[in-house]
C-alpha cells in the first residue's frame, strides 16, 4: 500500500512540474511578445493602429 501512496505523490510532483513549466513558459513568452511589439504614441492600444476604407474599382 504504501508504494502506490508513494506512486501518487511522485505523479502528483510531476503534474505540478509540468504546470509550472507550462506558466513559466507563457509568461516568458507573453514578456518576450510585449518587448518585441512595436509601441505608439497615444492613449488608444496599440493592436488598434488606424480604421482602414476599402474602395473598390469597377
């Protein structure tokens, strides 16, 4: 019995390594993103650039 508590602890250790990994990874890849994107002036986002009118020719 007691190898297969030992055997839970040992999955349930591994199961938040791999969560930490995963957040570790977001954050990291969120901090990187927000360095690597291009900032504007202004108080608008900067996802939101500019309102674009399509003309069509005919």
């Amino acid at each position: 019995m007691k190898g297969q508590v030992y055997g839970m602890e040992d999955g349930r250790k591994k199961i938040w390594i791999c969560l930490l990994t995963v957040v570790l990874a977001a954050v990291l890849i969120g901090v990187i993103y927000y360095y690597s994107a291009p900032q504007e002036q202004g108080n608008e986002g900067f996802l939101i650039r500019e309102q674009w009118e399509e003309t069509y020719v005919f």
